[in-house]
C-alpha cells in the first residue's frame, strides 16, 4: 500500500480509504454493466468527482469525507 500524505484528522483519512475502496468496487461493477449493455452517466461523473476530491484539500475534512462516502453508498446504487 502507498505511503499516505498526513492528514489533519485521522478519521478523515480513514474514510477517504474507504471511499478509495468504494471507488474500486463502483468502477467494477460500471464496467460489467457496460459489458451488459447498460452505462449511466452520473456513475462516470461521480467517479470523477470523487477522484478530485481525493486529490483536494478538503479530504481533510470529515464532514466533507464523510458526505462523499455516503454518496458513494447511493452510487453504487446507480451502478447496480
């Protein structure tokens, strides 16, 4: 596993590992829906967001980690 940057609040960081993980089971099940035919373009746009928020500043922020979580729940809904 990839050494992580310090963050402000180790919760936070533990639930943005959850999102990474949640990311990783979002993108495998968008891509054997796309096999079956099926694609939905907010799981794609989602997947994005999610990705940038990773990368930004504001991922040391557990409310805002926790809200991404929460909507990654509801796109795995979409992608199911």
């Amino acid at each position: 596993m990839p050494q992580r940057e310090a963050a402000t609040d180790e919760n936070a960081s533990a639930l943005c590992e959850m999102l990474e993980y949640g990311l990783k089971g979002i993108a495998a099940y968008a891509h054997h829906a796309e096999v079956g035919g099926m694609k939905d373009p907010r799981v794609d746009a989602f997947i994005v967001e999610a990705l940038a928020f990773l990368t930004s500043p504001q991922k040391n922020d557990l409310g805002a980690a926790l809200k991404m979580c929460l909507r990654a729940g509801e796109a795995n809904l979409w992608t199911m």
